[in-house]
C-alpha cells in the first residue's frame, strides 16, 4: 500500500493545477457560450476570427480567461518535458513549477507589451492590436491541446516522451496555422515594414525556441 500512497501524493498538485486551470474555460463557456462555441472549431472555421478581431479589444475576460488556462498548461506541460527529458528528482523540487509559472506568464506578458509598443512606434496600434489578438487566440486553443497531454502525461502514459512529441507537434501545427492566417491577412503592412519583422521573428519567435531546443539537449 506505500507505493501507492506515494504515487498519489506526487500526483496531488498536478490534480490541483489541472482542476484550477479547467475552471477557466468553464468560466468562460458560462458566460460566453456562443462565443465559446466559435472558439473551439478555431482550426477548422474562421468565424472565431472574422467575428472578434475587429469588434473586440485584445484585453478582454474571455481573452484573459483562456490565456491563464493556456499558461497554466503551457507551464505544466514545460514540466513534464523538464522531468521527462531532464533529472526526474529536480523535477521534485517545489520551487521548480511556481519558477517556471513566474517564467511562462512574464515572458508571454513582456513579449506582448513590446509588440504594443511597436504599435506606438510606428502608429498602427489598430493593426497590431489585431495581429497581436489572433496569435494569442490560436496559442489559446493550443492550450487545449496541451492540457489533454497534460492529462495523459499524469494519468496514462507518464511522461512518456511520445505524448510530448505529438503534443508538440500538434502545438505548432495550431500556431502555424495562425501565423500563416497573419502573414495572409496582413500581407501589405509586413512588407512596409519586412526588416522589423524579420528582426521581431528572430529576436520573439524563433531565438526562444532555439535556447529550449539547446536547454533540452
């Protein structure tokens, strides 16, 4: 009977944060149902986009709910790549995830704030205030995507590097199909300015990727 009560006891927080992080969306589909509804058929309908984009603020709840459900997955799921591919018994420190949680939000908060302050530079905060929401919106639906891996991770195939792969996989397919979605929508205001974007791309999307690659290495 040890064993098993141990097991449970690593298992406590996780259930704790995955339960936290499901109230989110429940919230949210409480109080936005259509809006909701639009949402989940995000890669497969453009209805979601074509309806808020425009009428929409990028701070608003359903926004702010879905993006703290994505952080609190997108952090969790960090985790378990940390425990899975690096040394399972620092992964038991208890610091580690409130770290990671404090790394995630200001990270995804700063790299938000200085595509805003683009937005003032170059006077087009309507047009980066729309780019800048429908990214966000498609890394909010990959969160849903890496809170079912979280649930496999924890309760079926623990931390099994093959759920992580095809979670990962999944995860870029869903934000390559928003920034194909940008690169189509916002074609003329990109090549005014191509080396901004290009130095934006490098320093914002691809230099974070390389450095974990490296870090998981």
């Amino acid at each position: 009977m040890e064993p098993i009560a141990r097991t449970f006891e690593q298992t406590d927080w996780i259930t704790i944060t995955l339960m936290v992080s499901l109230l989110f969306p429940l919230i949210a589909k409480s109080i936005y149902y259509t809006r909701f509804l639009n949402f989940i058929i995000l890669p497969f309908s453009n209805k979601y986009i074509t309806m808020y984009t425009k009428k929409e603020k990028l701070f608003n709840w359903f926004h702010f709910q879905m993006s703290v459900f994505q952080i609190i997955n997108t952090t969790l799921f960090i985790f378990f790549i940390w425990r899975s591919y690096l040394n399972p018994i620092e992964a038991k420190n208890p610091y580690i995830f409130p770290l990671l949680l404090a790394g995630v939000f200001l990270f995804i908060s700063a790299k938000t704030m200085v595509q805003l302050f683009n937005a003032f530079i170059f006077n087009s905060y309507t047009t980066f205030n729309e780019l800048i929401f429908k990214k966000l919106t498609y890394l909010n639906y990959a969160g849903i995507i890496l809170f079912i891996a979280n649930i496999f991770l924890s309760y079926v195939f623990i931390d099994s590097q093959i759920v992580i792969i095809i979670a990962l996989i999944m995860f870029f397919v869903i934000n390559i199909i928003g920034w194909v979605t940008v690169l189509r929508n916002y074609q003329k205001f990109i090549s005014t300015y191509f080396f901004y974007f290009i130095l934006y791309l490098c320093a914002l999307e691809i230099a974070p990727l390389v450095i974990m690659g490296s870090f998981l290495k």
